[in-house]
C-alpha cells in the first residue's frame, strides 16, 4: 500500500507596528497557512523603531532588529517549523514549514 505523501503548512516572517498611540516599536510575525486557512505561528519580541515621517522597519535600529531575529527563528524551529531555501523580498522574510499533524 503505498504511504500518503506529506501535507506541510507553511509560514513566512513579516513585521506589523505594534498597537498603541504614538508607539515606536513593532514586532516580526510569522504569517502561516494550514489546513484552517491563516494564523499567526508566533511573535519575535518588540524592536524599537527610530522616529521617522515614514516608519516601518525600514528605518528600524537594524542591530535591534537583526538581534531579534536569531531568537525568534529559533522558537519556530523548536515547535516544528523546518527553514526552506526560498525566501521573501525583504531580508528577514524567512519561510518555513511543518508537517500537518494529523
């Protein structure tokens, strides 16, 4: 009998401002998709922004948003989300993937 083949759910990491009036931080997400539609698979700790007309991590302190990272894609990573080679447009668009459990 042949194995059924694997069904993975995925995600990919993008930022949001954080919530809250004249709030100068925001936080990367993971965005994923499975067999429920969307969800959010997890949040990195908040990075501080620089004041600026246009915002957005664009204009991020890029040390505090590069520290971020490591710690977050390891928290994927400990619950089950494996890296992928392809990546998004922007350099902390990482994508991953899981096994649907059953």
């Amino acid at each position: 009998m042949p194995s059924q083949p694997t069904t993975y759910e995925t995600c990919e990491i993008k930022w949001r401002p954080m919530r809250g009036i004249f709030t100068h931080r925001f936080v990367f997400y993971a965005e994923a998709i499975g067999p429920q539609g969307m969800y959010n698979a997890g949040e990195s700790q908040p990075v501080k922004n620089v004041s600026s007309p246009v915002g957005g991590v664009m204009h991020a302190n890029q040390q505090a948003a590069e520290r971020a990272m490591p710690a977050f894609i390891a928290r994927l990573t400990s619950q089950g989300w494996e890296s992928v080679p392809e990546q998004g447009l922007e350099w902390f668009s990482y994508r991953f993937r899981r096994p649907v459990r059953g």
